[in-house]
C-alpha cells in the first residue's frame, strides 16, 4: 500500500512539472508573439508636425496618424519610442527600435545603413530668421551665427553649400525647438530647417519667422527599416500603397496640412 502511495505521488509531481513547463512555454509563446505584433517606432518627439507632444503631453503629428494607419494594415500595433535624433540609425541596428519613423530624410549616406520604403512626402531645407532681421538671401548669412538640429539633413544642406565656409559659427542643438528658442532670444541669427516643419511653426506664431529667398535643398521623406529586414520593408510598403489606394493617407494629410501631399 506504502509502495502504491509512493508511486501516485510520484505521478502527481511529474504531472505538476509537465504543467508547469507547457504553461511556462504557452507563455513565452505568447509574448513572443505579442512583441510580434508591436511595432517599435523611433521618434523625434519635438519635431511638429511630424511628431511632437501636444499640451497634454500626448505624442501626436501626421507621421503619428501615418504610422498608426499602416500598422493596423498590417495587423500590427505601433508602439511610439522617442530617442536621441543623433543615435538613430544606432537604434534601428540594435534592435531597440523596428523603424525610423519622424521626418526622416533619405540621402545617399542614410542609403548605406538603412532599407529606406518609397518616399512618402516632399520636403527642403530653408533658413528661417526673425521677421524684423535684415537678411534676405543666403550671402548675408556671412559672418553670422547659424543654428541647426544635430546630426540632421538640414546639416548635410548647410554642408553642401558655399555659404557654408562664410558663416561665423554654425551652432549644433539637440531639436528644432531650442534653435528657434535661441533664434527669439537673439543668440543666433537664423536656422536651417525642415520647409515642413517651419510652416507649422509660422502658422503658429504668425509674425514671428521669416524664410529666406533661396533655400538649401530640396529633399524627400521616407521610412528607416533595419538593413536585412527586406520582410519587413516590403509588408510596410504594401500597408502604404494600399493606404494610397484608399484615400487613408490622402486624409490624413489633409487634417495636418489641409491639403493631400502624400506623395502617390
């Protein structure tokens, strides 16, 4: 009788491990496949309208609103990751992040650390200065102190041009907010910027910014994906020319800039 108890309770233990284990197991799958299903964005929080908190806080913009329409294409949820805007590419190739996502510029050296989808939205580079300033071109920057995001294509605008080698100082920030702070406050004298992105400003603080005559370059919006990722690339562009298709990205464009400038 001794030896039959025994072997019960034996049976009942390695019932409870097997159960244990498989529940240990159904859980793993089960975030797994939760991660899975999440899409980790990284954005530059600060860079209206593409991207930015609004006064409760909240992560809003048309590239939020962009982002959350395809993910739900592709049966997916987008999960928003602000990050430093100088390691992105960092992010992507770490895995931290699965898309570069917020006004990102496609340029021949972002083509060599990332997959880039179609891109999505026309852009420039322009020089921003106070309504009463006296500049009016891009020669009377010479001698002057210029401010411009870190690490950003409005960087590489500047790099290019001639005028470059005329300015006093080119002054690095960590956004577009503290150079346009520093711009009010006279510690600069302009800014090069995303065209996108002063419009809304301008639209804001009417009687506040000027542009100047000629801008810097013309550039093009697209979406960062890991390079080897081509799966993911192709179910993302998939999402965006469905949502082409069917007047989503048209409408989207519409309530953040009041006009469809999705590119088609």
């Amino acid at each position: 009788m001794k030896r039959i108890a025994t072997m019960i309770l034996t049976l009942v233990a390695m019932f409870s491990i097997l159960t244990a284990c498989g529940t240990a197991e159904d859980k793993g799958t089960d975030q797994a496949k939760d991660q899975k299903d999440t899409l980790v964005i990284g954005i530059d929080d600060q860079f209206a309208p593409m991207g930015f908190r609004d006064k409760n806080n909240e992560i809003v913009g048309f590239d939020i609103d962009y982002a959350k329409a395809a993910a739900e294409k592709m049966g997916m949820t987008a999960e928003f990751q602000p990050i430093d805007w100088k390691t992105k590419e960092s992010e992507l190739s770490s895995g931290r992040i699965d898309l570069i996502w917020n006004g990102y510029t496609i340029t021949d050296e972002r083509k060599e650390k990332v997959l880039f989808t179609k891109p999505y939205l026309e852009n420039a580079q322009v020089v921003v200065t106070l309504t009463d300033s006296k500049l009016k071109k891009l020669d009377d920057l010479s001698g002057k102190v210029v401010g411009i995001q870190a690490l950003s294509s409005a960087s590489d605008a500047l790099n290019a041009n001639p005028i470059k080698s005329k300015i006093k100082t080119v002054t690095e920030f960590k956004d577009n907010v503290l150079a346009l702070s520093d711009l009010k406050t006279g510690r600069i004298d302009a800014v090069v910027i995303d065209e996108v992105v002063i419009n809304y400003y301008m639209s804001k603080e009417k009687d506040t910014f000027k542009l100047l005559d000629e801008s810097l370059a013309p550039e093009q919006y697209g979406v960062g994906v890991k390079k080897g990722n081509e799966e993911l690339l192709e179910k993302l562009q998939k999402a965006l020319d469905e949502m082409n298709e069917d007047g989503t990205a048209a409408e989207i464009s519409e309530k953040w800039f009041g006009e469809d400038k999705v590119l088609k």
